[in-house]
C-alpha cells in the first residue's frame, strides 16, 4: 500500500512538474524554409530594440529579434533563432537554469527521495507545492533580471513620433510616403527607393533560392549574410535545398525612415506571394512546402550608406 501510494504520488509530481516546465522551456518548431528562415534578424541600427511603428500592411507589432549582433550580451550569429528568452535549439541560460532544477527534481524522485532529495525529504503535497513554487521564483528572478541586463538605455519607444506613409494602395506595390526618424534628420522616401526596396525582394529570393553567397553580399549587409550561410549550411547537413519562385509585392507601406550619422535607414512593411519549396538535394523529392503560392507580411530594414545602394538589414515577422 506504502509503494503504491508513494509510486502515484511520484507519477503525479512528476505531471505537475513537466506541465510547469512545458510553458518556460520552448521546444524547436519547423521554420519556415525562405530566406530569413521565418526569424526576426539583424539590426535596425539605434532602433534595434524598438519596434517599427505599425502601418496598414502590418497592423501586428513586429516581433523583437531573434538573432541580432546589437542585442547587448548576445553571442552574434552563434544566438539560436526561436523567439524570446529561451532560444532554440541551444537554449538560452535561464532554460538550462530551469532545466537543471527540473532534472535534478525529476531525479530526486525517481531514486526514492522527494523533488529535492536534499531539503528533508518532503514529500508530503505540501512540501511538492512549496518545492514547484520555488523553483517558479527562482526562474522569474532570473527572468526579472536578465530584462533589466538587456534593456539598452538608448532604446526609444516604438511609436517615436514617426508616421507611417501618408498614401496607401493595395495591390500596386508600396504607398509612397515619407516617416520620420524621432529625433534624427527628415528622410525623404522617394518612388526610386520604393522601386529598390520591391527589386530587391525578389532580387534576395532569387539569390538564396540559387544559394548565391557572393550575390546575397551585394545585396545585404554583412550581418545578414552570416545568418543566411548559416541557414542555408543547415539546409545542406539535411541534404536539402530551399527553392523560393514567384516572387510578387502585393502591398506594402513605409513605417518609419531616418538619418543615423552617413547612413539612411527604412523599415518597410510589405506582404508577398510566393511558392515555397524544400527540395531533396539528390533526388528532387519535395520534403517541405508546396507547389501553391502562400502569403507573408514581414517589415523589412534597408540601409543605404551615403553614395552607395540600398541594402538589406534586417527581417522582422509580425
């Protein structure tokens, strides 16, 4: 009767923890296989950390990035893309903190002591509730204080007193408009900078769909690029291969343009079409995707250097 009752309330603990462990530890999830790999990734400059103003293309607030060489402590391009603090598949430090705990509890139990064998054998629930509530302590005060590590003093508010284009159409490409950076020199956007900003959309698809390394440098900064030979290596350890066609804007609007220094920045918003495939290397065998066109809203950063051309530098998803 002792075993058995002991042997349940094991198997209960051991449910309460991993349905408390399930919400903090994110588990890896197919991405999407275009360019960018469905991440929010690289810099927007000052701005990295405030979110673009939203526009009629992209009504949802972008989401923070992912992979970034600004984000103050992150590793650069060796940061695992998945969203928030625990990153996939790597994890960050607070998921290996949380899962130490959560392993050396789960062990505890199975080898007959309580969810900390060392804490004097509480096994009674009581004891179980005060241990899980702990643990769930410990991992917000780390949380708590990780945030406040991160938080640059420089970050702005996401709004900055910056506008979205003042004209939008739909269907036809971008609302021509001008945004203007808080407290930076007025840019104008120009309908050759629209033009440029649709060109080169296709002209990146193009090149990461061809796995064209030399042209994705022409055509994005440095930092991009990393991200990119680094999805597209993944791509050949899977022995695979992403092919992106039909490549079409159909909308798109500015929500914000500034001066940084030498450097003209814009974030644009803009939903695409296009056919999405991931392509056995050898046999051509379609592992992922479709033949049908599927649609994407993200907020693309360009950068233009003075005298020289647009570039991309950064993706975010909505």
């Amino acid at each position: 009767m002792g075993f058995s009752y002991r042997a349940r309330g094991i198997v209960q603990a051991i449910a309460v923890v991993l349905s408390l462990a399930l919400p903090l530890i994110s588990a890896a999830s197919p991405a999407d296989a275009r360019v960018g790999g469905g991440f929010s990734s690289g810099s927007r400059g000052s701005r990295t950390f405030s979110a673009p103003p939203s526009t009629s293309t992209a009504p949802r607030t972008a989401q923070p990035f992912n992979r970034t060489f600004s984000q103050p402590g992150s590793p650069g391009i060796g940061t695992s893309a998945g969203g928030g603090f625990f990153n996939r598949p790597g994890g960050g430090m607070l998921r290996g903190f949380a899962a130490g705990f959560l392993g050396a509890g789960l062990l505890g139990l199975l080898f007959g002591g309580s969810l900390f064998g060392g804490l004097g054998g509480l096994s009674s629930l009581l004891g179980l509730i005060l241990q899980i509530g702990l643990i769930v302590f410990v991992v917000r005060m780390a949380m708590s204080w990780w945030q406040r590590r991160s938080t640059p003093a420089y970050a702005d508010t996401a709004a900055g007193g910056s506008g979205g284009a003042s004209n939008f159409r739909t269907g036809t490409g971008f609302g021509l408009g001008s945004g203007l950076g808080s407290g930076s020199a007025p840019l104008q956007i120009m309908p050759a900078d629209y033009e440029a900003f649709e060109r080169l959309l296709g002209e990146i698809q193009d090149a990461w769909s061809n796995e064209d390394v030399a042209r994705l440098h022409v055509l994005a900064t440095p930092e991009m690029v990393s991200y990119f030979n680094r999805d597209l290596d993944a791509n050949r350890a899977r022995n695979v291969v992403n092919k992106v066609s039909g490549t079409k804007l159909l909308q798109g609007d500015l929500a914000e343009a500034w001066r940084e220094g030498d450097t003209d920045f814009a974030s644009v918003a803009m939903r695409y079409s296009l056919i999405d495939k991931t392509l056995d290397r050898v046999s051509g065998r379609l592992v992922e995707g479709s033949e049908q066109p599927m649609e994407v809203t993200e907020i693309w950063t360009f950068l233009r250097p003075r005298g020289a051309n647009w570039e991309l530098s950064a993706i975010q998803q909505t």
